[in-house]
C-alpha cells in the first residue's frame, strides 16, 4: 500500500502555531465542560496539554515576526520527547518523570540589588507582561540543535519590574530544588540547585526572553515549566529552566556546570564554531529530526544582535 505520511520533520515554519486547531480544541474543550462531559471523564478526551495550567487560556499567542529562522521548526514531538533536565535524570528521555513536577503554586522571587524585591505568584508575573511568540534557534554544546516557538516575554520587561539598582551587574537565576518530586536531585555530587547567569546587559539585550509557553501551549514539564530563560546566542545550558529566584548582584554567578567543570564550563558560553569543548567540535550540528548536519554559525546566528556585548572584553573566555 502506498500511505503518503507526512514525516514530522515536514513540519512547516508557518504550522508552528496552528492557530486554528488550537483554538478549536479549547472551544471544543470549553464545550466539554458546558455539556457535563468533564475532563479526565474516562471519554478518553483528556489532554496531553496545559493539564491543570491556569494560564492555557492565553495561548497561542502573537508572532513575533521580527525573529526568523533559517530552517524548519523542529516538530514538537520530537523537541518535547529529548531534554536535558539533569532534575530528572541524565538522560534524554526525562519526560514521563518530569511530569512530577507540580508547576502550581508558583512563585519567583526578584532580590538582591533591586528597588523593588518580590515574589510573585506566575500568573500574576504571566498577566503583567506582554506575551508573544518568537521562533528561535536553540543549540546544545553536545552539538545537537533544533529550532522552537517559544511564547513569552522579554527578560528585559522583568528586568524593569524588579528594578535593578547601580551597581547590580548580574542576574543568578535559580531552579527549585525537592528531591523528592526530581530525583536527579538525590545525587549528591551535582551542586544542586541548577544555577545559571547573564550579566545585566545581556540580560537586557533585546533576545534574552523568559519563555512560559511553547508550540503555542503553555510550556510542558519538561522544557522547564512553568518559566524558563531562552538565550539563543548561547549554548543550551545557559537556559536554566523552572525558575524559582532572580537575584541581582555585583558578583558574577557561578554557574551549574562551571562549579562542575570549569575546564569545560565557563561564564559566557556564546556558541562559536571555531572554538571546540573539550568533548564535542563545534563546527557543525545535528538538527534533531533530521539528523541533518549544519554549519554552526558565530553565535549561534545572531551575531547581528550581540556582538556588541563583546567587542571591548579582553582575556574573557568568551566561548566556553
Ligand atoms: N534546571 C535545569 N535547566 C537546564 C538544564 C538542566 O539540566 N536543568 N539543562 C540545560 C541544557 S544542557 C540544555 S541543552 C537545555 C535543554 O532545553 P530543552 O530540553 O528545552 O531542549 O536546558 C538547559 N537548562
Ligand atoms: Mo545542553
């Protein structure tokens, strides 16, 4: 027999947001719930999303069309289905686990050096700010890459809100830490929790983005729910997921894998082909999927929009 499949990565840039079928299971779900015919009634119509996501409402939200991608998005389930989130293993398949994660309540903390320190419950932080979807690249220094729609909002927004006083230089941002519900947690010989920082200038650059949906839902579990930071220009593990605290501070923050292995870890971890770790050549990368292999670019492709940051810094090990 001859079935024309569609393979998943077919997946066109422009069917990362179906609106339309997004739109249509919310309306056929509120229908549900109209008739009697409750979620989760054995009818076997209960979602693989936003199970008990408050803010579900409020995606899909606006493009972006400012940031395009050079290639197609990778399908979401292949991007949702291989994760690093050393919380829930080391491995890439965490994703049943990571369902354990109770992303509500929710609160993160902005503190330190800030006029106005707080914590914030995440709907609260998700109503304030401007949502809006953006299709980014995404590169891991393992050399794997896919290419995502992230909903969310400018880290420079939350930036404002806390209100950063003179003198602050970074931000450490901090994921939760239970053991008991992420059992990555239990091994002791990681310095948990994950850690991870920008200084206040590149936290302010115009791609830094906090993302709290994805794929036109709100984020699952395992891409960090319920906010994680997107940083493109960098590699993948700068994007320290489930944030739980912000601090500004004049120190530079120690981050997870640098405390682990500073010789293959370091501060600034923008993505630059010519420059190999240890373990893993950067020249080119493994787009989930496809298995295709692409030349990296200079960070990341977005040398246009960073490069700035780095002109003047000298002796900085820039690329690890
Ligand atoms: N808290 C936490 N954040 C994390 C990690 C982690 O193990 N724990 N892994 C990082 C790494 S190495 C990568 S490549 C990205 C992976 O994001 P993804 O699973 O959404 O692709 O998350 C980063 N953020
Ligand atoms: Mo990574």
């Amino acid at each position: 027999m001859n079935i024309l499949k569609k393979r998943s990565w077919d997946l066109a840039e422009r069917e990362a947001t179906p609106e339309s079928v997004f739109l249509n299971r919310r309306q056929i779900l509120a229908g549900l719930a109209g008739s009697g015919a409750l979620l989760g009634s054995g009818l076997g119509l209960r979602p693989a999303f936003a199970e008990e996501d408050p803010s579900a409402g409020l995606y899909p939200v606006k493009r972006n069309e400012v940031y395009q991608l050079d290639r197609d998005l990778t399908a979401e389930e292949i991007a949702s289905k291989y994760n690093n989130f050393y919380e829930f293993g080391s491995h890439k398949q965490i994703w049943p686990a990571a369902q354990d994660l109770k992303i509500r309540p929710w609160t993160v903390t902005l503190d330190g050096m800030v006029d106005n320190p707080q914590t914030i419950d995440v709907d609260d932080l998700i109503s304030k700010m401007p949502l809006e979807e953006r299709l980014y690249r995404h590169r891991c220094v393992e050399a794997w890459s896919m290419a995502v729609p992230w909903s969310g909002f400018a880290l420079a927004d939350l930036v404002k809100l806390a209100g950063p006083q003179t003198g602050a230089k970074y931000l450490r941002f901090e994921t939760f830490l239970d053991p008991s519900v992420a059992s990555g947690q239990k091994q002791s010989w990681y310095p948990w929790p994950y850690v991870e920082g920008l200084t206040l200038e590149e936290a302010t650059n115009e791609l830094a983005f906090i993302a709290t949906g994805v794929y036109g839902k709100p984020l699952a579990k395992q891409f960090g729910a319920p906010v994680r930071l997107v940083t493109p220009w960098k590699y993948g593990f700068k994007c320290i997921k489930s944030i739980v605290k912000i601090t500004f501070t004049d120190q530079r923050p120690v981050s997870f894998w640098e405390e682990i292995q500073s010789s293959e870890y370091g501060f600034w971890a923008n993505v630059n082909p010519s420059v190999p770790h240890r373990r893993w050549p950067q020249s080119s990368e493994r787009v989930l999927g496809t298995n295709e292999r692409r030349n990296t670019l200079l960070y990341n492709g977005y040398e246009e929009q960073v490069a700035y940051l780095y002109k003047d810094m000298k002796g900085e090990l820039l690329f690890m």
